[in-house]
C-alpha cells in the first residue's frame, strides 16, 4: 500500500512526432517559439537545412500555424503530458 500512495499518475493524451524543416536563418527563433509553447524538441539533425522533430499535442497544433512552419512525415503517436 505504501509503494501506492507514493505513485504518481501520468497523464497522456494523443499527439503527433513532427519534422520541421528550417533554414539556418530561422532556426533560433522557432527554437524559441517552441520552447515558449513548451512542445518538446526531440532531435535536432543539420543538412542543408535544419531538420527538428517535436512532440506535440493535439490542442497545440495550431500554434505551429501561428509560427508559419512547413511539416513533413507528420506520424501520430502518444505524447506524455
């Protein structure tokens, strides 16, 4: 019973992994915005352009609107919150 009132409970709800592709120029500030969202950045991968994989919940998806960021390989999978 012990082990039980020291759980904590974890809430997670659907969201997607992303990857957003940005030029050198622009990468900072969507590092910003994103961190300020609190959507979480998972990898970071530099080519031509910078390659960023996020986490993000539904309900947030339309910040990456607000921000005017181009998405590729959108896949669904639980994010923890």
């Amino acid at each position: 019973m012990e082990a039980l009132n020291k759980a904590e409970f974890v809430k997670k709800s659907i969201g997607y992994e992303i990857k957003l592709q940005v030029s050198y120029k622009d990468a900072e500030k969507l590092k910003y915005e994103l961190e300020k969202n609190k959507i979480k950045i998972i990898k970071t991968k530099y080519n031509e352009n910078i390659e960023i994989s996020i986490e993000i919940p539904e309900e947030k998806l339309e910040i990456l609107e607000k921000i005017n960021v181009e998405t590729q390989n959108s896949t669904k999978k639980y994010v923890e919150i």
